[in-house]
C-alpha cells in the first residue's frame, strides 16, 4: 500500500570555513607558525547532511542507527566521507531510503515534504435482507403467489432466480422477477416450497442472498358420483317406450361403465302387477333386441302413481342408487279387472 506522496530537495554544496573571527584567528596562528601548521589546522574531516521534515517528528535511521527524529527546521548531521543509506519511517508503516555519497567538506540538503494519501472506502450494500411471503394454504388447483420483499441499497440490477417443489409444481408467471405464481393442480396434501436466489452480480458471496417460503395445498374433497336423470315419461303405448329405450341402449353404449336403474311405477287404476310387467318388457326390450349387458339393467318397482310412469337413470360407479318417488297411497289404488276377453287383432294396449 502506498503510505502517502512526498517531495523532495536535495541539494550538495561546499561548506563554508567559520566566521570571519575563526578567519583572524587562522591568520594569527599563520603569524606564529610555519604554513604547513597552519594547513593543518584549516583541513576540514567531514561532509554534512543537512535534512527537514513537513511535518516533522518522523524517525529517522543513518546506516541502520537511530538518529532521532526530523524536524521542520533543519537538523545538520557530521558523516564520515562514504557511501551513507538515510532511512525515515512514515505514518502506517512505510519508509522513505535513499543512498548517499557524503564527500569532504562538501553537504547534502534534503527535505521531504510528505503528504498522505486519502483513501475513499466505499461501503458495500452486502449483506442485505431478503424475505419471501406466499399464503398459509391454498386449495388443490389454486394459483399460489410468492413475493419477495428485497431491501438492497446498491444500484446494481438483481437477478431473481426461484426453484420450486415437488417436481409437479411449475411455474406459471414472474419466472426471473421478485413475484412468480405456481399452480398447485393435482397438488393436494403436499407442501409447495419456493427457494430465491438475488444476486446483485458483484462475485461477493455476501452479495448472494436467498430466501424461501411453503404452502400447504389442500387436497379437495371431489363429491361423490351422482346419478342423473336420463328419461321419464308416461307409458302409454310400447313402441313409443322402444324408442326411448333405443336412445339408453346408445347412452349405454357411450359410458361403458355406466348403469341403468328403471323405476316403474304402476298407474292408480293400472292391473295389479301393472310395474313388474312394464319393468320385465322393459329389460327383455334392452337385453334381447339392443344388446345391452342384463348386468347393466337394474328394475325397481316403484309403487303407484296417477298413471303408468317409468323414470331412467344413468349412475356412474359408486353412485348411490336413485329411490322411487310415488304419489299415490297403495290404500288408494283401485285396480282395474283383468279381462275376460282377447284383445282384437291390430288394437293397441297400454301393456
């Protein structure tokens, strides 16, 4: 890391002989003894280092040894004639080291003018909160709705990345954003999770973040199988019962697994026995000239009414069996006599 920017000043130069009273006093000396004493006594043995600091108060080393510190005005430092290393010790741990020739009577200036370098931390957006909402429960084929409420204080652009379980669960909108909607069809008694994923794109781990929720599907109760009202008429003449029966047989033939439950009603003043016998033509009629399986055919004997009544109807499997409804009393009822004579040939009968 660099610790900062600094100038510096270096600048060698003679060293000046002493004020002019040490000049006197040389020339005095002159007076009293011969010239090569006197040159001598003016041989200068050392080079200066002359060094400050803005600001100040630094430590500075000369060939590994501690000499103190700088200043901002100027320190003077006496070195042998050599090669010298100057080491200052920065703020936060940095150095300042050069190499100098220090020469007789000659002096090296340096100033180091040091300026710390401002470093901007910017602050990371990561971690942040996410959190996902979906409801409590749904029913079995309802749309469940996954919200994500994401507090990211970057600009970056999100990325929303949802998994969902069980393997049937799927996605039916908001892939890729901060809503999806997932179908819980065929779902029921199971736990519907859906894990997100937001990622701000940095490669930070902290700036992956995930969140998940569950729902419960509720299994919907399917209501039993009911029978449904095929025909119901007043019979009256056979050939017009065949052609309604015809129209079973092909009801009959579409639903397979189907069967047909024919309630005959006996009129008020109808033979007695008039029911059994509509019921027994009736399943002779299917079985022996349609082909219907006598299996699928089911007589109920249901009482009286007005007039001679049959109801049909169509029941799946494990529908429960349809019950008669007579109007009339059997108290009520009057049959008619049976006759004595034959029927005229071509006459049609209410039989």
């Amino acid at each position: 890391m660099n610790p900062g920017k600094f100038t510096i000043t270096i600048r060698p130069n003679s060293i000046s002989l002493k004020a002019a009273v040490i000049g006197l006093m040389a020339i005095a000396f002159v007076l009293a003894s011969t010239s090569s004493t006197a040159y001598a006594a003016k041989k200068v043995k050392y080079g200066q280092l002359e060094i400050s600091t803005n600001p100040g108060g630094f430590p500075l080393r000369i060939d590994g040894q501690p000499q103190g510190d700088t200043s901002t005005t100027v320190r003077v430092i006496e070195l042998q004639p050599g090669h010298h290393n100057i080491e200052i010790l920065l703020p936060n741990g940095g150095k300042w080291v050069r190499d100098f020739d220090i020469e007789r009577a000659r002096k090296v200036c340096v100033n180091l003018n040091y300026h710390p370098k401002k470093y901007t931390v910017a602050k990371s957006p990561c971690p942040y909160p996410v959190n996902v909402s979906a409801p409590v429960s749904v029913n079995d084929g309802d749309l469940i709705t996954f919200t994500s409420d994401v507090s990211y204080g970057g600009s970056a652009p999100l990325t929303y990345t949802w998994t969902v379980s069980p393997a049937d669960a799927h996605i039916v909108s908001g892939a890729g954003t901060a809503t999806i909607t997932v179908d819980s069809t065929n779902l029921g008694n199971q736990r519907v999770m859906a894990t997100l994923v937001v990622d701000d794109g940095s490669g930070d781990a902290l700036c992956r973040q995930s969140a998940q929720a569950a729902t419960n599907v509720v299994k919907k109760e399917m209501p039993p199988p009911e029978c449904k009202v095929f025909d119901q008429f007043q019979s009256v003449a056979f050939d017009d019962d065949k052609a309604r029966l015809d129209n079973l047989a092909i009801e009959l033939q579409n639903t397979p697994d189907s069967i047909a439950y024919i309630i005959v009603y006996g009129g008020r003043t109808s033979r007695a026995g008039q029911a059994d016998r509509l019921g027994q033509r009736t399943v002779d009629y299917l079985t022996a000239q349609r082909g219907v399986d006598a299996h699928r055919v089911v007589i109920i004997n249901g009482g009286y009414r007005d007039t001679d009544f049959i109801e049909i109807w169509v029941c799946p499997p494990g529908a429960k069996t349809p019950q008669p409804t007579p109007t009339v009393n059997p108290g009520d009822v009057q049959p008619a006599q049976d006759r004595t004579r034959p029927r005229k040939p071509g006459r049609r009968g209410s039989e």
